[in-house]
C-alpha cells in the first residue's frame, strides 16, 4: 500500500471512529462526541477580561487532571476574574478539535496525536499548543499465565485503544524496534494488533480474547485489577521518562482576539500544577469527585491509586517528545511526514511561569517565529 493510500485509510478511520458511542471514562485518542456541559462549581467574580466567557473542553480521564481539578476547585476560574468558565467535556480527540474548527470551543486538554492531526490538516492555522498538562500513564498489561516476557508477546494478541492513537502508533514503533513486523492498518503480523475500545478492554481480557494490552490509565490498573500485569510501563523508553500525553491547546483565532484570557488561563492551569503537585491526596481525590460527577461513577482506590501514581503532571509540554510520536506515526506508515513548525506557542506560559519563579519551558525549536 502506498503512503497515499494509508493516510486516506487512516483518515477513513478517524472518520469512523468519531461516530463511536460516548464512554464513561476515556483516554487520550480518538472517538466520540462532547458530553453535557458540566458544571462550573465557582462563580466567576470581578472585573471582566476581554472575553465575557472562555469555552475550555477536556476529558473526564484522570490523564486531565489539570482540568478536572483546576475547574473543579475554581484555580482556573479564580485567574479570569468576571470572565465566565464554560467548560465542556469530550471523550475524544476529533471531535474536540472539531469544535475548535466550528468556533464553539477555545481552549482544550487534549493527547499529542490528535493535535498533530487537528495541525497538519488545517494547514498549520487552526491551533497552538500553549502549555503542557501530564506525561507517562501508559503502560502495557499482560496475562501472566501467557506472557512472561517481552519475547512471549509475538504470536499473541495485543489491544491498543484505536487505530493511529498516541498508544497505537507507540506500541507499533515498539514492534518495529524488536525487529517484528505488523502491518499498520490490519494488525496483522508478528504480533497480533488488535484495536479495542477502552471501555471494552478489560471484558476483552476477561474472556481470553486479547492476551493484553498497551492502553494509557486507568483502563492500565483496571486490567490489572482483573489479574494482569504490567510488563512494561512507557516511561521506561523515553529520554528521563517524560513523554507528553496531554496538551493544552488554542484555537489560534481566540488567541489572537483574546491573549488576556489565554495567559488567565494559564496561569489557572499552572496554579492547578503547583497544587496538584503540591497535595497529591486531596488532588487525586478532587479528581475522582470530579470524574464521579461527569460519569456518574468514581473509580475505586485499586484503580485509582495506582493510575494516579503513574502520571505526572507538568507544564512543561514536552516538545521534543511530540515530535518523536510524529516521527514514529510516520515510520509506522499512519501519517506522512507533517510540517509542525508553528504548532507551539510558549510565550505566554514563559511569561506567567517567569513570573511565577519558576524556569522556561523549550518548544524544540517548533514555536512559532
């Protein structure tokens, strides 16, 4: 298949994939359509910025902690003042970037594959990454009774949570690494690829019909809860184990109209940074209530706690490591190769963390000029 070709496959999948139902609790990728505007809990009070309201999407998945927490406790809304929070919930990457397309978003907390997908096809004019958010969470599960080793996973049947998302291209660059062939769209090779939605994984496991799974948190310690074990976790293979797994990005029309309200909200995402960091405890735990309010369902401390351990969270986006995901999307055959020069916009963030006393953060030499 040419390189054509695959990118009009993976594209059709995208498609696809948008029209899958809404989950409770989803990851980092690709999927469905935004959930009912939840709740802001504080009220916006004093002097308006240039916006009466800022739109701010994110996913109900403890990878968007920064959101979850930053609006459950109001940090976010404390920085704009009489500027309104609306915050609006996604379970996937496409369709939040389309809101941002349509206008009826401004800012979101999305995963690294969907924001070099939602770039490159407009051309480089639809958005900016402005911060980071967290890194790690990603880990692969396997049936012990079957896998004992990393060697034992050829010829066996290894879930991802959609074709072309931030773990699919991962563990099919891994593949690659073994010296193990997998043809990207089928699966099909020396190990068995098999894209499974998230909230189906751990039934799949259950009844035999996937021998594990390369999945972020916390569908990661779900699986475990259910008897597997982690094998490999992803930070292992990364440079002082950091990898980017969510974003923080602009619509680049709002940033232009509205930088007053971008750098509020920045500094609210970095005030929740610091907080989170600071008090781990009440942090997971704020998350958690927050995640029972917009699924309807909070996650139990055998899920929870070992999911909430295994992610960081930073403001630093980690850009060198979004374009190593991009480069492997490539090798993989899943997107040819995208210009991202532009997609970051760091000046603000510098700017409230310079303020703030803290260090700089790098855009790889992909900010814009």
């Amino acid at each position: 298949m040419t390189t054509s070709r695959r990118l009009r496959a993976f594209r059709r999948a995208l498609v696809a994939i948008t029209a899958l139902p809404v989950l409770s609790v989803a990851a980092c990728g690709y999927g469905s359509d935004a959930k009912d505007e939840p709740k802001a809990p504080v009220a916006a009070k004093g002097a308006k910025l240039s916006a009466d309201s800022v739109r701010i999407g994110y996913f109900p998945n403890l990878t968007h902690a920064t959101a979850l927490v930053g609006i459950e406790k109001g940090l976010i809304q404390k920085e704009l003042g009489g500027t309104v929070v609306k915050p609006s919930t996604f379970n996937a990457g496409p369709s939040e970037i389309e809101a941002l397309n349509a206008g009826s978003l401004d800012i979101g907390f999305i995963g690294p594959s969907p924001s070099i997908n939602g770039y490159t096809k407009s051309g480089g004019k639809n958005l900016r990454i402005v911060s980071g958010s967290a890194s790690g969470g990603v880990k692969l599960v396997v049936n012990p009774k079957k896998i004992k080793t990393l060697d034992d996973l050829r010829g066996k049947k290894i879930a991802t949570p959609q074709l072309g998302n931030t773990q699919d291209v991962a563990f099919l660059n891994w593949i690659a690494e073994k010296g193990w062939k997998a043809d990207a769209q089928s699966g099909k090779g020396d190990v068995s690829v098999v894209r499974t939605d998230n909230k189906v994984t751990p039934d799949a496991y259950k009844s035999g019909s996937i021998d594990g799974a390369w999945v972020p948190e916390p569908t990661a310690s779900k699986l475990v809860a259910e008897g597997g074990k982690v094998l490999l976790d992803e930070t292992t293979l990364w440079p002082d184990g950091k990898f980017v797994i969510t974003n923080v990005i602009v619509s680049q029309k709002f940033l232009a109209a509205h930088p007053d309200v971008v750098e509020a909200v920045l500094k609210g995402t970095v005030a929740t940074n610091a907080w989170i960091n600071a008090h781990p405890q009440d942090a997971k735990a704020a998350a958690n209530a927050a995640l029972e309010e917009l699924s309807g369902k909070a996650l139990p401390a055998e899920v929870l706690d070992p999911a909430w351990e295994s992610i960081a969270i930073t403001d630093d986006p980690l850009a060198a490591t979004l374009n190593t995901q991009a480069e492997h999307a490539v090798k993989a055959g899943l997107l040819e190769a995208p210009d991202l020069a532009g997609i970051y916009d760091l000046r603000p963030l510098n700017k409230v963390l310079k303020a703030a006393g803290g260090a700089e953060v790098a855009d790889a030499g992909l900010g814009v000029k």
